[in-house]
C-alpha cells in the first residue's frame, strides 16, 4: 500500500510541474505574440506615413513648390474637403490612428509638417513626420527634397 500512495503522489507532483512548466511556456508565447503586434502595427504605421510623406514630395516636385497648388492638388482627391492646411511656408496634415486625414489637430495622431524655402531658385521642402501620441511630440522621420526650376512657365509652374 505504502508504494502505490507513493506512486500516485509522485505522479501528482509530476503532473503539477508539468502543468506549471506549460503555463510557463504559455506565458512566454503570450508575450512573444504581443511584441509581434506591436512591432506589426508600428511599421505598419511606418509604411502608411512614409507613403504618405512620399506623395507630399511627389506634389512638391510636380507643382514647383507652389504651396497653393499642392494644397489643391493633395486635397482634389479628399471630395473637396480641405485637409490640407498653410502653416507659416509649408503645409500640415493630420492623421488619426488608422491614418485617415482628419481636420481638427485634436483628433490627429500623426502629424505630417512639409516647410518650404523658396527663397532661391533651388526650392528645398522639408518633409517631418511626427507621432503625437499620449501628449507628448516625437519626430518619426524626415526627408528633404529639392527641386530646381531654371525656367517655371516650361514645367507648368506660375512665374
């Protein structure tokens, strides 16, 4: 009798660091899983606003960085919706957490600042992406572009 209750407490602590060792397990491939949704959802955050960035360098070069016309031409294809916005000598837009432009600066959690210098012939757009998230400002990334117009009335650009 002594060996068969010694048997069946043996097999109970077996079968309790077995349970332990899988919700150790568990534990670790909970954790491995939400590290890849983050990391999923911040370059997905990443290739959104790089696209985006990269269209409002595309409209610079194409309008001769004539704010007025980039902000018309951004905002054709928004249903004659302003969202694009004059700030200072440049162009802001906002974006909420699932990257829909959005009027109000409240609602915008990505931000994206293109500041130009067309004080020469060689215009120069400073394009910034910045997270607003949880109050606080963090520059993601910037790109500068350049665009030299020797003669405006060629390209299509005023004079």
């Amino acid at each position: 009798m002594a060996t068969h209750a010694s048997r069946s407490r043996a097999f109970f602590l077996e079968l309790v660091l077995d349970l332990v060792v899988f919700a150790l397990c568990a534990v670790v491939s909970i954790q491995v899983f939400i590290e890849a949704r983050v990391t999923s959802s911040q370059s997905s955050a990443l290739s959104h606003l790089s696209i985006e960035a990269q269209a409002i360098a595309e409209t610079f070069k194409a309008n001769d960085g004539n704010i007025a016309a980039m902000i018309a031409a951004l905002d054709m294809a928004q249903d004659a919706t302003q969202l694009s916005f004059f700030e200072g000598s440049g162009i802001v837009r906002y974006y909420d957490s699932s990257f829909n432009l959005v009027a109000d600066k409240d609602e915008a959690r990505y931000q994206i600042h293109c500041r130009i210098d067309a004080s020469k012939a060689l215009k120069i757009a400073f394009i910034t992406v910045i997270d607003t998230a949880h109050d606080t400002t963090r520059e993601i990334f910037s790109i500068e572009v350049r665009d030299y117009v020797s003669n405006p009335t060629f390209r299509g650009g005023d004079t």
